[in-house]
C-alpha cells in the first residue's frame, strides 16, 4: 500500500500452526525510499521467526534498519534473535522497561509458561540478543515518534510513522484489536468489523483511556493494528475503542451489581462474557466468525474478561 511516491507500508501475516490461528499476527514492514531504509513493526513470535524472514527477503527486503517493538509479549517480540541473526545491522527500539526481559527472557518466558502454557509453548522460547541491537533511548529514530501508552501493558509503545500524507500509527494492542469479516467471512461486506479490548491482567482502566487519548493528540490518516489490519478512519475508530472500553466497565459493573459478587472467585467467566457479549454492538457478529476463528477469539477474550474484572473491581475498592 503506497502512502506516499517511495513510501509503502505492507502487512506480513504470520499463521501460527494451531487452528484459527491466521489473520491474526500482523508485522508491518515501511519501505521508506526517500529516507531510504526498511522498517518493521514488532516481530511475532519465535515459532514464526523463519516465516517473517522468508516474506521479508520475497518483498525484496535485503537490509533490515529499523525493528520497532510495540511491547515484549511473546507474540511480539519473541522472533527478534532471529531477526537480528538474518539483519544483523537492524536496530531495535522499545520502551525501557522491556529492554532487559529482551537481554535475558529467561523471566518473561518462565512467567509465560506459568500464565498461558499452551500458547508459550506454541510461540516458542526467546532467544536473549546483544544490548549494541538497541536505539539510544535519548536518540529518537529521525521521522519517528514513539508515545508510550500503557494499558495492555506497562511497557507499550505506539509510533507514529511521518510522511508527506500523514503520520501512520502503529498502535500494536493499545487502540483494542481489529477484525474486518470480510478477511474471513466469504461474501461479507468489508465495513464490517469487530473490535475488542485488549486487556489482559493486569489491566488498568483510565490508564488504557489516557492512552487512547495520547493517540488521537496526533493526527494520522492511517491506523495499523497489531492484531489485525488498518484502518483510515483513525479516529473513529480510537474514539470507538475508548467508547468499548467504557462500555466494558458499565457492563462489568451490572453484571456484578446484579449477581451480588464483590470477589473474581465468585464470577463464573463463561457466564460473564455471555453477558458482556450480547450487549457489546461492536461483537454483533461474534457468531459470524468461522468456528476456528471464534474459538481463538473466545480465548483471548476469556483473557480480556479476566484482566477487565480485576480492573473492575480494585475501582470499588477505592
């Protein structure tokens, strides 16, 4: 997709070898002719690495410069020793706080194992790289702005991409996930889509909101998500992920009210996301999905679920 005479930005899918698991992984790559250098947007994960190579050097990709990470989850970050190992003149940049789970991922891969081991074990352990990989954080990428955006994680980062056009942002998982049907339903319109948040545990409410706040502070006439596709309706759509989020909570907070739970002991999640689903118009078309889709949604929305109830609940307490 042209953005600008010599500069494009291509969306690479990396399937994971499980069922549903396509369309999901999204690594975007910025041919930047006039800066003249190559930019992707996070990695995937390990289990992938090879994939992500292989589609790098079919684009034509021969230098890799820059490797922007918009966190180190394992679905973002784990593929990066390989990446260096075929790009070894690549550059990363990341939040600082997740810098030294990328030198050593001996914590982050123990903690991802004990937290969701069918699909660390799916992703694939991380391989440690050399800290001269690095950015200087006191030496921004030129054309660059990275804003951190806390909420689906402490260390998150979006990055908005100048261009003659317009700034594109990469908002990885900050502005929730994004699924048009027409990339999985034959015959359905592409205006139709799905959003939902992105929050697992733990997860912090007005947080996620400020950050979301922090991306509509630029303009930018293109909206690239990690999971998965683009949109141009930016603010529309970072407006709608806010709306979702609030939502949510209001939601949340019925569902509670009505059953009387004060504790995440009491709630039976299944019958919470039940809830939260029938009333949510931006899961209208949960039920469209192909099944192996919808199971892989129901999963992280499970784990959405999980880390919107705490969120939930610590704001009674106060």
């Amino acid at each position: 997709m042209e953005i600008t005479p010599g500069i494009s930005v291509s969306l690479v899918d990396l399937p994971l070898d499980m069922d549903g698991y396509h369309d999901f992984f999204g690594i975007w790559l910025v041919r930047d002719e006039e800066r003249k250098r190559n930019t992707i947007v996070d990695v995937g994960p390990t289990s992938t690495a090879s994939i992500l190579i292989e589609e790098l050097y079919e684009l034509g990709v021969k230098k890799l410069d820059y490797i922007l990470l918009t966190h180190i989850h394992l679905d973002h970050s784990g593929g990066l020793a390989e990446l260096l190992r075929a790009f070894p003149s690549a550059r990363v940049s990341v939040h600082p706080k997740g810098k030294p789970h990328l030198l050593n991922p001996e914590r982050l891969w123990e903690s991802s194992l004990q937290v969701i081991p069918e699909m660390a074990l799916a992703y694939g352990e991380p391989s440690p790289v050399d800290d001269d990989c690095f950015v200087p954080e006191e030496t921004p990428v030129p054309g660059i702005t990275a804003v951190d955006t806390p909420g689906h994680a402490p260390h998150h980062r979006s990055f908005f991409y100048g261009t003659h056009e317009g700034q594109v942002l990469f908002a990885g998982e900050a502005a929730s996930t994004f699924t048009r049907l027409d990339h999985l339903v034959p015959g359905e319109d592409e205006g139709r889509y799905m959003l939902r948040p992105a929050s697992p545990p733990r997860f912090y409410i007005e947080t996620a909101l400020h950050s979301i706040e922090k991306l509509k502070g630029i303009d930018a006439s293109l909206l690239c998500y990690a999971h998965f596709g683009y949109t141009k309706q930016v603010r529309k759509m970072l407006n709608e992920a806010g709306d979702q989020i609030r939502l949510w909570r209001k939601l949340f907070g019925e569902f509670l009210d009505t059953k009387g739970y004060t504790h995440e002991t009491q709630v039976g999640m299944d019958e919470l996301l039940g809830f939260v689903i029938e009333r949510d118009p931006w899961l209208a078309d949960f039920s469209l999905l192909p099944p192996d889709v919808r199971s892989r949604e129901m999963g992280f929305m499970l784990s959405s679920a999980a880390g919107f109830l705490g969120a939930v609940l610590e704001e009674r307490k106060v």
